[in-house]
C-alpha cells in the first residue's frame, strides 16, 4: 500500500484514498456485527443466533442478538434458560418470547442499547437471590418462520 500511495503522483488523492481505508477497514473486519465476546449459540434456517453474558450497570445479564441471513423476513420465536447455582431457570414463566428481523440484518442488544427486551435476561428476574451469577445459557424451544 505504501508503495502504491508513493508513486502517486495526485498526493491529495493519495491522502483522500488512504484515509478511506483506515475508515473501512474495521467495519470489513467486523462485516458480521459481532465482536469477540459473543458466543455463536447455533445456525437453523439460515438465523445465526449468538449470546454474550456480561455485566449491565452491576447486574449479571444475557443479550442474545440474531443475525437474518436470509433473502425474507423471518419470525423467531423461543424459550430460553438460564444457568445459576448449578440449576437451570427457564424464561418460560413470562411465556414465549417473539422477534421480527428482517431481511439480511443483524438485531443489536447490548448494554445501553437494548432496543428489544425480550432479547435481555437480566439473572436477578429470575432467581430470587440477588445478582446470582450465570453460567449457562440455552434456548429450549425455537421456530423461525418466514414473514
């Protein structure tokens, strides 16, 4: 690349097209949308779905996030549990979760940016002592059908 730039004889086009590649570079790097604290939990019917555990404002959380590689809309509906204490806590108690994602996008949860709760399992919800640890996470039941 140095190379290339040097024998540039336009050195403001030089500068203008480096410049370009420093910025696209990283969103390349990054194309899935998921960095490297997210665990992929599985791929079914062309719907990669990922989980990270992590820490959101001092509580213990699950975000899972999924990615629609399809050419169509997809429904995703599923039940998941949790791990703590060496014993599994299912979601199923506040029923049947449900999220629409469109074509090619990837849904976006994180800490401070959670744009679909039921994507959030926040692990003091669930068990009744504070702030318990997780060390699991499973879907139980799944269906993606397409919109």
């Amino acid at each position: 690349m140095k190379h290339f730039l040097k024998n540039l004889k336009n050195k403001p086009a030089a500068i203008l097209l480096s410049g370009i590649m420093m910025l696209l570079l990283p969103s390349i790097s990054h194309a899935s949308g998921i960095d490297s604290s997210w665990v992929k939990y599985a791929d079914s019917s062309g719907v990669s779905i990922y989980y990270d555990t992590t820490q959101c404002n001092g509580n213990n959380v699950i975000f899972i996030n999924f990615s629609n590689n399809n050419s169509y809309d997809v429904k995703i509906e599923w039940q998941d549990s949790m791990k703590a204490f060496g014993r599994w806590v299912n979601s199923s108690k506040k029923g049947t979760k449900s999220i629409t994602v469109p074509a090619g996008t990837l849904t976006s949860n994180s800490c401070g940016n959670i744009k679909d709760w039921q994507c959030a399992m926040f692990s003091q919800k669930y068990l009744t002592v504070p702030n318990p640890k997780i060390t699991g996470y499973k879907i139980t039941t799944l269906t993606i059908t397409q919109q």
